[in-house]
C-alpha cells in the first residue's frame, strides 16, 4: 500500500467492481471492466474498461462508481474515474488472419434511404468515442463512401512479411478522420457497375478482408449494395459477424424494402442487430421503423431526423461537422452509435457464454 494508510486498494477494487453497469445490467467485476486501481496521498484513481465504444449512459456509470468508491475510500482527497475503451468482440475472421473484434454490415432495401450516410455517420461516432475503426464500401452499385471520406485513387501496395519468411502484398486503406477506409469505388468506372456479377463480387470483397493491411480494429463497418443477397451470402462466408444494422425511411413502402432486407440477412445467417430510422420528420412521417422493428422483433436503433446539414455535409465530405458542438444532429447520432455498441456487447453475453469473451490484440 502507497501512501494513505486508510484507503485500502483491494476495498475501492471490490466496491467498483460490484457496481452495476447501467447499461449491461451486470457488475463491472463479472463484465471485466474494472482496470487499474490506485489509492494514494493524492486520492484514488479507478480506471474502467469500456467493452463498448461509444458506451452509453456513461454520465451514470461514472456517478455509480465515484459514488461506491467514495463510500469506501471516504477520506480521499479526489477520487478520479477514467475510462479506457476495450472493446469485446468475436473472434471473428481469423481464418483470413483479421485481427479485427467486430464486424458489422449496414444494409437496405433499396438505394436512396440514406444507408452509406448513416455507415459513414456510425463509423465516424464509433472512432470519436475512441473505438478503432475500418470501413469497406462494397456498395458497387452506387459507391459513395469515396466522396463522403475524400478519398480517391487506387490503394498503395505494400509487400509484407509473412510466415516462413514468404512475402505477402497488401493493400494499404487510405485514412480519413481516423477511420481506415476502403471501397469498391476506388477499383471501377461508374459505368462499369452494372456488368459486375456475383463472383467477381465474391472475389473483390474477399481481397478486401484478406489483402488490406487492417491492422488491429474494434469496429469494422461493411456498407453493403442495396437489396441484393449476393454480397450477404459472401459476407456470412467469409467471417463471423455481429451482426447488420438495417436503415429505412419512415414510409411505408420503404418499410416493406426493410423487412425484405432482414429476411434476406437472417436468410444467411446475419444476426440482425437491429433497425434506424432514417430521414425520419415532416415529410416522411416518424415513428414507422420502430413499429416495425417490434413486430419485427428486432431492436430499434434510432432516428435520424431528416435535416438539410446531413445532406450538405456529405456533400462536402465533411461527415465528422455532424458531431460538432452545434450539429442538430449530434444527439440523435451518438444515440444511434451508442444503441449499435450495446446491441454488439449484449449479443456477445447472450450467446450463452456467462462473460463477455476477450480477444485480446492489445
Ligand atoms: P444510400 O446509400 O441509401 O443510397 P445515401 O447515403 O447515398 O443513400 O443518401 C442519399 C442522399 O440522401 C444523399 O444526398 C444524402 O446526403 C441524403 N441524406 C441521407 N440521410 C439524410 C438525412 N437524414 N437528412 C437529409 N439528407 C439525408
């Protein structure tokens, strides 16, 4: 024991530890969240890991950890709560040597519902929040994560080491706002879309996964082609994922897109983490994909209001101004991020296993 005498490290540990995380329902000791604790002359420090990144409710996590740890260390001059992200996952890909946690498909209907947007929206909120992110625009009918990212311009190869001393040449995903990023669009015409077929799909999405120098990441986010089953089935056979989040409009003819889209996924055997709303407002109308989302049983995962700032910042490339201070779209978007981060978490504890399990690539 360092310094003060009266605050016992072991006593502020298993007072964290028994705190109930708001948002997993279970103690920070079962969840493994509980990191480095310290308790000096200058106070007691507690270090929680996050599983889940954005992780919401965090206000209330701090309070109910500063508030048990406070109960047993009353005589500390600070208590200090800091939060380091750790994200869990799958181990997800590692026949194609991923070391990636979590990845998740962001599919639709139908084109023009907003579905590459909202990719992007949740990639950028994921790596704000200090999750390390990727992203694959296999959307080779209208590939738009190129514009959205400022990205062009064939991807750098760059030939690395493998095992027994065999050379492997990857590609290497152009970075913007933190987030790695890759798309179909980089390697075609806009006129040539239309001609490609299921194998050439087949193979240009593997070579993403196991050709690109991805690193470690927590999150990597597949902007899928509307509608069509080909890249699903790809995807469900390539790697393990956590799941697809489905974008609609309000209407209800868009709705009825969205349930052909969660039959298509549950078809291959994508858990569907759960619906967003898109465009939701005036003009639309509100409030559809949340019925349909419960008589769909599946979790509602936000509304993204229809808002003329959404449009014009993708236009400019800018999505990372939507989280902005002033953005009047900030709040409905961390929700969503965050509503996605726990569905990912909670379906990690409901397969059965009583912990989350760790991959660790730290
Ligand atoms: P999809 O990928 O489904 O084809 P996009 O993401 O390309 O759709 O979006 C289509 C258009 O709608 C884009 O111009 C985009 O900026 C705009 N858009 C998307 N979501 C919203 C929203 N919530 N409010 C206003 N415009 C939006």
């Amino acid at each position: 024991m360092t310094g003060n005498q009266a605050i016992d490290e072991q006593a502020v540990r298993n007072a964290a530890g028994a705190v109930v995380d708001p948002a997993l329902n279970q103690p920070l000791s079962k969840l493994e969240m509980v990191g480095q604790v310290t308790a000096g002359p200058e106070g007691v420090s507690v270090e929680i890991l996050l599983p889940m990144v954005p992780a919401p409710q965090q206000q209330e996590r701090e309070e109910r950890v500063r508030q048990a740890v406070t109960n047993v260390a009353p005589s500390a001059a600070k208590v200090e709560i800091t939060f380091t992200p750790r994200v869990r996952g799958r181990e997800t890909g590692g026949t194609l040597g991923l070391r990636v946690k979590n990845i998740l498909a962001v599919g639709s209907g139908k084109g023009g519902v907003g579905k590459s947007t909202i990719a992007a929206a949740l990639a950028c909120g994921m790596q704000r929040a200090g999750a390390r992110v990727g992203l694959i625009d296999a959307d080779v009918y209208g590939p738009s994560i190129p514009h959205l990212f400022h990205v062009s311009g064939q991807p750098e190869v760059i030939e690395q080491p493998g095992p027994d001393g065999t050379v492997i040449p990857r590609m290497q995903p152009h970075v913007s706002a933190g987030i790695k990023v890759i798309s179909m669009g980089l390697f075609i015409k806009p006129e040539q879309a239309v001609v490609w077929r299921g194998p050439m799909l087949h193979k240009a999405l593997t070579q993403f996964f196991k050709d690109t120098d991805w690193g470690e990441l927590d999150y990597l986010i597949v902007d899928m082609p509307p509608g069509t089953g080909d890249v699903a089935l790809t995807l469900s056979q390539l790697v393990g994922l956590a799941g697809a989040v489905v974008v609609c409009t309000p209407q209800e003819v868009a709705l009825l897109d969205a349930v052909k889209a969660i039959s298509m996924f549950r078809q291959v055997k994508i858990p569907v983490l759960g619906m967003v709303e898109n465009m939701s407002g005036e003009i639309f109308g509100r409030g559809g994909a949340q019925q349909k989302a419960g008589e769909m049983k599946v979790p509602f995962l936000g509304e993204i209001p229809i808002d003329a700032a959404i449009r014009i910042q993708g236009d400019a490339g800018a999505i990372p101004e939507l989280y902005a201070e002033n953005s009047p779209v900030r709040q409905p978007l961390m929700n969503m991020c965050e509503t996605v981060a726990l569905e990912i978490a909670q379906s990690l504890m409901a397969d059965g296993t009583p912990q989350l399990p760790t991959l660790e690539i730290l």
